[in-house]
C-alpha cells in the first residue's frame, strides 16, 4: 500500500486542527474549515499525481474521512494539552451561561445530574487541568463531527473537481 497518496490528507487534517485551536475561528470548524481542508487534500492529490481523470466516490469519502480523522485527532490533543496548561477552557469559561441556559430550559432531574457533572469537570480541570471525561467527550465528539463534515467536504470536492475537469465539447 502506497502510503505517499494519503499525504495530502494528513497536511489538511494537521492545518485544519491548528486552525481549531484559535479562538473565533474554532467557531467555524465543522461546517466551514473541515469540509475545506477535505477539499483541499483531494485537489492538492489530483494536482501531484497528475491525474485529471474523474475522482470516484470511494477516493473522495476515503479523502474526506482520513482528513476529519487526522484532524479530529490533532485537536484533540491540542485542546487537551491547552487545557492541561491553561487549566481553562470553553467547559470552564461557559459553564455559568450554560447553567442558566438549562435552568430555563427545566429539564428537571435529567438537567441536575448533567449540570452535576459538568461542574465536576470543571473542578477537576482547574485544579489539575485535566479531566478524564472530558477528555473521552471531545475526542468522541470531535471524531464523530469531523469525520462526518470530512466526507461531505470529500464530496463537495469531488463535486468540483469533476465538474471542473469535465471535457468541453
């Protein structure tokens, strides 16, 4: 197996994940930056390959999800490691917002033990600046989104891309 043509993957996952560490641009990362990066690698394939000839749909889902995996996978280590240092980050900052938001919500009982391990969470986090559980839900989380906006952007690349490199009569 030819591990060179998974290349472009990996560099558009990589820059996606350093893309989702800066804040108010991790705001754009699953609809917007994921999907681009998949794009990208499919493009930055086709252009070091050579190859002009359609891209079929196994090629651009394959690109798409190898892209969201490495990204998933970088910015999670990331945001753990940022959060190991900092001993901050979204859970804590938004943590009272996200209180009020459910008490007006009234989920009752379901919200009180939801809320109590958010809480629990966030005193871990900022006393030690990890937290097991929320490092197992973003890195779930993030595998799951990316992995899913990866092969939408693999399709919309494919897409493009064929359209683009449709002979002209």
């Amino acid at each position: 197996m030819d591990y060179n043509k998974y290349l472009p993957s990996i560099i558009t996952g990589f820059g996606a994940a350093v893309l989702s560490t800066i804040p108010g641009i991790k705001n754009l990362n699953c609809c917007l930056i994921i999907p681009a990066a998949a794009f990208l690698s499919l493009y930055l394939y086709n252009k070091s390959t050579g190859n002009d000839s359609p891209i079929k749909l196994n090629k651009a889902l394959s690109y798409g999800l190898i892209t969201g995996l490495i990204a998933a996978l970088f910015s999670s280590l990331f945001d753990i490691l940022i959060t190991f240092i900092t001993h901050s980050n979204d859970l804590v900052v938004g943590l009272e917002q996200t209180e009020e938001m459910m008490h007006e919500l009234n989920f009752g009982a379901l919200m009180d033990a939801s809320m109590e391990i958010m809480r629990t969470m966030v005193k871990e986090i900022e006393a030690t600046g990890f937290s097991a559980l929320y490092t197992v839900m973003i890195t779930i989380s993030n595998f799951f989104i990316f992995s899913v906006f990866g092969m939408l952007g693999g399709l919309l690349g494919m897409a493009v891309l064929n359209k683009k490199n449709r002979p002209k009569f």
